[in-house]
C-alpha cells in the first residue's frame, strides 16, 4: 500500500509542478515546454529530490512519446507523406551520414574522441534530432501542415527508423567482423515488421476498429484506440526498432479510415497528459553541478551540434530544390539533439564506448539543446526573413525563390490569383471557375500542383511570398488576389510584396487570429476574413431565423459585423 502512495504521490508532484511551470511559461509568453522541462529540474534529483522513484516516471513517460507520434501518424496522410519521399528518405540518409563524418572528425581533432571509434559513436548520438520536442512546438504553434513543418516531420520519423539500424551497429564497434551479419538482422526486422503492419492495416485494423465503432460505446473506442498504439509500440521495442516508430506506424493505420479524427480526438487529452510527463522527465536529467563544472566543453558541444547541424541541413534542403525561406525554417527546427540520443549514450555507455565522465556530458548536452529548442523554433521565422533581406546575398538567394514550374496562358488577364490550395483554396477555386473566373493558383505543394495539372487549372509551382514568384503572376493584369496560406508570416510577407507590385489590387486575405484583422487591413488588405468568426456568423444567422428573427434584419445584422472587422463580437481579451 505504501508502494502505491508513493506512484500516486510522484505522479501528482510531477504533474502539479508541469503544469505550474507551463502556467508560468505561458504568462512569460514562452512555450510551456519550458515550463514542463524546468519543472522537472526543480522536483527531481538535480533539484529538491522530490520524487521517490525518478525510474517510473521515466517508464510513464515513454507512454506520453507513444502518444505523441501516435497522434502524429492519425494526422500524417500518407498522400503528405509520399509527396515528401524524397526528401524524407534521401536528405535523412545526407543528414545523418555528412552529421556523423562531420562530429567524427571534430571530436577527433579536438580530442574529444580517444579514436576513430567513439568518433563514430558521438557522431551517431549526435546525428539524431529530437521528434517529441519538435512535434509539440510545431503543434503549439500550428506549423504541423506547413511545408516546412511536414519536412521535419518527414525526416524526423526516418531519423527515428534509423535508430534501429544505429542500435545493430553499435555492438559492431566492439566487434568489427559481426558489422555485416548484425546490419543484415536489423534491416530484416524492419522489412518484417513494415510488411506485417501492411497487412494489419489494410486487412485486420479497419474491420476491428469499425466493429468496435458500431457498438457507439466512447469508453470502449478509447480503449480499442489506445491498446492498438501501443501494442504496436511494443511490437517495434522488442524488435529493437523504436516504440516512437511502432506508434506513429499505428496512427497510420488509422489515418486512412473513416474514424480516424475520432480515434484523435479520444486520444488527444492522453497524449497531452503523459506528454507533459516525457518533457519534466528530460528536465529531470539535467545536472547543474555537471554543467558548470564541464560549461565551456559542453558549451562547444551544443555549437557544434546546432550551428553544424543547422548548416547542413540548410545544404539539404536547398538542394531538394526548395525555397531558401523553408530551408532555414527546417534547419533551425532539426539542429537539436534527439531523445533518442539518451538510449544510444546508455548503451554506448554499457558497451564500454564512452566512460561515465563522458555519458553526464552528453546528457547534459543533449538536454540543453532540448531546452533551447522551442526558443529557437519561436524565432525562426523573424531569423529566416532578416536573413532573407541581407542585401548582399539577396542576388544569390533569390535563384532559391524561382518557381520550380509553372503552366500560365501567355493570354492571361482579369484573373483572380489565388494564393494557396488547401481546403479554403480549393473552394475558392471552384466558386470562381464555377461563375466563369479564371483563376491562377500559387502553391508549393506537389501533390496540390498535380491536381491543377490533372484539372487543367493554371498554376506557378513555388512559396506564395517570393518576390519573384509574385512576379510571374502578371498581379498588375489581375482583378484580385486571394491569400489563403496556412502560414501567418508568409500571409503577412505575400500582401507587402504585392501591394508594392500592384497597388490597387483587390486583395482578400485569410486572418489566422484576431489580432491579425486590423494588421492584415492596415498592411493593404480590402478585406480580411477570419474563418472562425466566419463559422460563427453562419451558426448564428440559422438560429437566429430558427428564433423568430426575420431574414432582412438577420442579414443587416451579419452585414454590420463584417463592416466594422467584427469588432463587435470579439474576445475582449483580443481588444488589450
């Protein structure tokens, strides 16, 4: 009895102390990951040793990174996914391969490495990135669908496939001649386990989940829900691949079947909950002794990891023939050390490949970059533009802002261009072309380009907000632009550039959040929606009518609302 005190007395002062730290975060203005991470260095055995077992909660908040990529997998389409292959699979390849020379080399010279050896192994922990920290401030911040977020995203779960292959290889250092035999075993399980999930998912998960469904019982959905993600965790753990990659493969089962936003929706509150747990649990590994003591080696460290990783990444993308912009905003996003580094320095540390003075340094390095993180990722964005205004390199950046294609009548006038070809864009397209518009589409999407192609819609193949982008859209001959982009800073870079390019364009912009409106309107806008209000607006005129309240007044009502940017029925805490 006293033993499940314990659990229920660790587990409320972890999370008690995750969510006064990520209140208290959010107060700041900061991600509340910090919150969590600080929390966890507060009640755990670097600070006031709160906890009675440290290793529980550890054990707990591997259910919280099941979580987390199982939702990711729900909402990861496979289309998205295989739009990215390349990218996803190559660059990772790149990635990992020039990190791991590049680390190898450094920690030799420097003498951070005895040998070639644990040259290979510092640069092997060193090459992955972190896919929990990354998907939560993406989340948070609601870059999941932008394109660079979905490149991360996309090299991220191939960083995590390949740390099963790091953990066959790892015992080879030991015992070079067995390098071949222990890949080929690795490799194997992988291809086993990629053909049975195949299987599962096209003959066995959706009859199982629409039966469970067709019961309409919401505890028994949940529970079918949260035994699939991590049965099929626990599978990749004992093949020795990942629990992160079993989970995410089992939210894409369910992605493709009819109930996939309810399987999300169920299981969002869990993902949150044990999530925060993942988080305090790094903060937890943090020493403070062991960082000051060591601050100028591991300060060198978490500079050659982040400016060296972000360098290459940057290479990688720009090679994939992407914009300079969402090259940046990948690489700052990705130049982090992985939690799955942790796993890898355990064992690294069990095979005798580093001593312990070197395994604290690791995770003290390794749990800095964590920290620094969703810092970085918050200023991204403002880094990337004032990079991209550098009048220096402007003639040499823009050769990256080029359309990569583009299918445009040479006859093109009194055109309505339309900025993005996601769900809002889709349907702007069809009402135009539906009263006889032509229309012009901008969108760095693939997959969104090949659907123009196929319908014969014009198109420019390339970022929104390039300069030389807006260019080709003949903006001076058009009757009006629509902006629908998912991204607020690429909106806000777009309605800039082609109110300098044409002036007296008629242009619609989507806002993001309230505080957007009079932002978007004061920049050039003539008109700027907010989706939400929009949907509001819509709810209100039926019940309205449905009320008594007659059509003409209901409309007069609606109309006064949009005029004045729907002052009248904002949060008043957005009036601040």
């Amino acid at each position: 009895m006293a033993a499940e005190h314990s659990l229920i007395l660790d587990f409320t002062i972890v999370l008690g102390s995750a969510a006064l730290g990520g209140y208290i975060a959010n107060r700041l203005r900061q991600p509340v990951l910090l919150g969590y991470l600080a929390s966890g260095l507060i009640v755990g055995p670097f600070g006031f040793k709160l906890l009675n077992d440290v290793n529980l909660i550890k054990s707990l908040a591997e259910v919280g990174v099941a979580f987390l990529l199982f939702a990711l997998g729900v909402e990861f389409s496979l289309a998205e996914l295989k739009r990215i292959k390349d990218i996803a699979i190559k660059g990772s390849l790149l990635q990992i391969g020039l990190t791991a020379t590049l680390v190898t080399l450094v920690t030799i010279m420097l003498g951070w490495a005895s040998g070639l050896t644990q040259g290979i192994y510092l640069g092997a922990v060193l090459s992955l990135s972190s896919t929990a920290v990354v998907l939560k401030t993406l989340t948070e911040r609601g870059e999941t669908n932008t394109l660079h977020g979905q490149i991360m995203l996309a090299i991220l779960i191939a960083q995590d496939l390949a740390l099963g292959v790091m953990l066959a290889i790892l015992p080879a250092l030991k015992e070079p001649d067995n390098l071949g035999s222990l890949l080929g075993i690795a490799l194997l399980k992988i291809i086993i386990f990629v053909a049975v999930a195949l299987v599962l998912s096209r003959c066995v998960i959706p009859p199982f989940i629409r039966s469970i469904a067709a019961t309409e019982n919401n505890e028994l959905f949940l529970l079918a829900v949260t035994a699939l993600c991590l049965s099929v965790a626990l599978l990749t753990g004992y093949l020795g691949i990942s629990i992160e990659m079993g989970a995410f493969v089992a939210g894409l089962m369910l992605s493709e079947i009819e109930y996939s936003d309810q399987a999300l929706a169920k299981v969002l509150p869990l993902r949150d909950t044990f999530a925060s747990l993942f988080f305090a649990s790094i903060g937890m590994l943090i020493d403070p002794g062991i960082i000051v003591n060591n601050f100028g080696t591991i300060l060198g460290l978490v500079i050659l990891v982040m400016l060296g990783k972000a360098a290459i990444i940057l290479g990688i993308v720009l090679k994939f023939g992407y914009s300079l912009k969402t090259a940046l905003l990948t690489s700052f996003g990705i130049n982090q050390i992985g939690e799955f580094s942790f796993v890898l320095e355990l064992v690294g540390l069990d095979l005798g490949l580093i001593n312990n003075d070197t395994y604290l340094l690791l995770l003290g390095t390794t749990a800095i970059t964590l920290v620094l993180t969703p810092i970085w990722l918050n200023n991204a964005p403002s880094l990337a533009h004032h990079l991209t205004q550098i009048p220096f390199l402007v003639k040499y950046l823009q050769r990256f802002e080029k359309p990569k294609s583009l299918s445009i009548p040479e006859t093109i006038n009194s055109h309505v261009v339309v900025a993005g070809y996601g769900r809002v864009g889709q349907v702007i397209v069809n009402i135009l072309q539906g009263q006889g518009y032509p229309v012009l589409v901008i969108d760095n999407s693939e997959a969104a380009i090949q659907s123009l192609r196929n319908q014969q819609v014009p198109y420019i193949f390339g970022d929104g907000d390039s300069e030389l982008v807006l260019e080709k859209a003949h903006l001076k001959t058009a009757k009006a632009l629509v902006v629908a982009l998912p991204d607020p800073t690429s909106t806000r870079l777009l309605l800039k550039r082609a109110c300098l390019i044409a002036p007296g364009l008629e242009i619609i912009a989507r806002s993001h959040t309230d505080r957007e409106i009079d932002l978007l309107t004061n920049m050039g806008a003539k008109e700027v929606v907010q989706p939400e209000f929009e949907a509001a607006l819509e709810v209100g005129r039926h019940l309205l009518i449905n009320l008594g309240e007659s059509e003409s007044h209901v409309r007069n009502l609606i109309y006064n609302i949009r005029a004045d940017r729907y002052v009248s029925i904002r949060p008043q805490k957005n009036l601040d």
